[in-house]
C-alpha cells in the first residue's frame, strides 16, 4: 500500500495561495469572465437584461470556484480544465439560496426580536459562510450546508484553524478594494467594468483554493482522506470511459461501466461514490441501494455517523422504503439523521425494525431514539407512548426502556 501523502501546513504556502489563478486554465476564466462582464456592460449597460445576462456569468465563476475548492480538497493542487464548467451548476444555485436563507433568517429574528439577536445572528451567518461553502462542495447537499450541526462539526474539527481560515478569507477578500485604489481614473468603460470584474474573480479562486486546502489538511479529522495524486491505485487509472459517459449525458452506459470498475475493485471508495451518484442520475434504485449499502457499511465502521445519513436520506429521497441490508447499521443512521434535522426520515427508516431483524441487540436503543425523537423533535406524545409500553413490555430491565421512559405515563 502506498504512503499517504505528505501534505505541506498551509501557513507554509500562504504567499502561493496568491498566486494559483496566475496558472492556466485558471487564469483563462478570469480573463474570460472579465471580458464577458466588460461585454454585457458595454452593449446593455444598466438593465434588466444586464442583471440576467450577470447572474449567468456570476453562476460560472462559482461553479468554477467549486470545483476548484473540491479538486484542491482531493490534493490536485494544479487549477481545473474549462470543461469542468460544462455542467455542474446546481452547486451556484444552492450557494445563491444558502445566501437568501442566511438574509432571510436575519431579517426574521430582526422583526421578531429586534435588532441586537439580529446583529448577533449575522455575525454567525457571516463567520459561517465558509463552513458552508466547505459542507455544499464535500457533500453537494443543500440541506447539509445549512445544516447547523454539520457546520458546528466542521469547526469543531478545524479547532483554532477555523479561526485562522476565516481571518485570512476576510484579508484575503480586502484585496480587490485596495487594487482598485491603483487603477488611474479617466480609464474607458470597458476596461474599468473588465478590472473589476476580472479582479474579484481571481480573488474568489484564491478564497476557494484556500478553503479546499483547509479541508485537504484537515478533512481526515471528518473522516475524509486526500488521495495521493501519484498513488498507483488501479481504480483511478479506469474512469476516463466512464467519464465521458457522464459529460454526454450517457448514464444508463456511465453506470455500466462504473459497475465493472467496482466489480474490479470493490473495496475501492471512490468507485462507490460514483457508482451512488451515477445511479441516482440513471434512477437505477437497484444499483443505487446496493452502492449506498457499501458506502454507509464503510463510513459506519469509521465512525462517520454523518457521511453515512446523509448518503441515506439521499438515497430514501429517491427510494422511500430502501432499508438497509445490515441490521447494526439502523442506529448509528438514526443518530446521523436525528443530528441533521432530519428527524422524520430517521423515523421512517427505523420503523418495523423489530419485525425485519427480530431480536436484534439493537432493538431496545434504536426505539428508545426513535422514542425520544417522537417527543422531543415531532412532539407525536401518541407514538411516544406506544413505543413506551413496547420497551416495557419486551425490554423492561434494559437501561435505555428505564431512561426513556421516564414521562410515560400508563
């Protein structure tokens, strides 16, 4: 087996995280954006047509920021191919209602409980939005990245060097304001609309190629190990097929041939990563039910109570009644859900364990949480109640029946 990689600290490479949009392609975009802006501006100046025509240019560039904060975070420390901004742009879109929810949820508080919570709550969106960022490129979830809990965890894992993260994200994004105090006045239009532009790009590729580097050196506190760029791992050297069958669209034939690569390597998880996410393009339930299994199978075994609901409830969102295959998998699912907001689908999923995987040594912990999320999360005192009286009845000296039921009344 190969060695890990070694992996450089990041205030070892601070003044070369300045420099990465200075490579191609990556300097490409930010001439090209720039340019395009410049156009827009220049044909359409201030209209409706210019605020369309921006949102699409504003969509590249971070669709193309993403990419670079997710192949940084997979050690590929050289900028990614144009042909990466081909597809992919449900990532901005989310980015652009994380945002609308962050703006939302501040003016909320400030009509409900004036402007002194309001004030404190933008400052934790605000001190957030990296974690955020962070969360929607790693798990590409939505729910995820505005999920509380999997922020907090993300902060919790980085200690200190979240800190250090969000000061140089918040220096690093002074940079544009202090460039333009250079800029001559008197330039033309198009070239003044083609600075602005071009500079705020290249400084949103330095912002995200710092945060994929965080996530590189920091990410095996998650759980997620960087792969080894020169690795010799067969795996990786099989995919190019594959992924031209995703570029076209192709995913019946995409998912075909990521089954034979997993066939080859079935321990190998990048492949049933790919395999999950090309199913569910392909609506293949049956594939994709056998790939979520392995995968929560392995992120389960590590610890990743996380990682594995989530690819669960992605997969239950698809699959109402998937269930999976291994019984000891139900609790460490339930509390990964539970911890997500998502109390309902870990209901949903446990139900009917007892019957599926009769006398399991689970049964009494995963209904004593099922219990505790009827009353404490759904406030379902009912459903509370009758999981109550089935501890009692089947499990009445088991520690979890003696603890749960502790507001049951007969």
């Amino acid at each position: 087996m190969p060695a890990k990689p070694s992996i450089t600290p990041y205030w070892e490479r601070l003044p070369r995280f300045l420099l990465y949009p200075m490579q191609p392609p990556a300097l490409w975009v930010v001439l090209g954006l720039g340019a395009a802006a410049a156009i827009i501006f220049q044909i359409f100046w201030l209209s409706l047509i210019t605020l369309a025509l921006m949102l699409g240019v504003l969509a590249v560039g971070v669709r193309y920021s993403y990419e670079v904060l997710a192949r940084t975070a997979e050690n590929q420390l050289a900028p990614p191919d144009i042909d990466t901004l081909l597809a992919g742009y449900d990532l901005p879109f989310k980015q652009f209602a994380i945002i609308i929810c962050g703006i939302v949820a501040i003016n909320l508080v400030a009509m409900m409980l004036g402007a002194g919570p309001a004030f404190l709550i933008s400052l934790a969106v605000y001190f957030l939005l990296p974690a955020s960022a962070i969360v929607l490129a790693w798990t590409e979830s939505f729910t995820a990245a505005l999920n509380p809990a999997m922020l907090i965890q993300l902060v919790m894992a980085m200690r200190w060097h979240y800190g250090a993260l969000f000061g140089l994200l918040f220096i690093i994004g002074q940079g544009p304001n202090y460039i333009f105090l250079l800029v001559p006045p008197g330039l033309p239009p198009f070239v003044w609309f083609f600075l602005v532009a071009a500079v705020e790009v290249y400084f949103v590729l330095v912002l995200f190629h710092l945060m994929g580097y965080f996530l590189l050196q920091f990410g095996h506190r998650l759980g997620i190990e960087p792969p080894d760029p020169d690795g010799d791992d067969a795996a990786d050297d099989d995919y190019g097929l594959f992924e031209q069958f995703m570029e076209r669209g192709q995913y019946g034939a995409a998912l075909g041939e990521i089954r034979e690569i997993a066939a080859r390597s079935p321990d190998h998880l990048e492949t049933q990563r790919r395999m999950h996410r090309t199913a569910l393009l392909a609506e293949d339930h049956q594939a994709m039910a056998q790939a979520t299994d392995r995968l929560i199978g392995v992120h389960l075994e590590a610890g990743r109570e996380s990682q594995a609901a989530s690819i669960a409830a992605e997969t239950l969102a698809q699959i109402p009644d998937y269930r999976p295959r291994q019984g000891h998998a139900f609790l460490g699912l339930a509390r990964g859900l539970r911890k997500q907001g998502k109390p309902r689908e870990a209901v949903r999923l446990c139900n009917g364990f007892h019957k599926r995987f009769a006398n399991h040594q689970d049964i009494p912990e995963l209904y004593g949480l099922v219990a505790r999320i009827f009353r404490e999360d759904l406030g379902q005192d009912q459903q509370y109640d009758a999981l109550c009286r089935f501890l009692k009845a089947h499990y009445p000296d088991h520690p979890t029946t003696i603890s749960v039921t502790t507001f049951y009344r007969e």
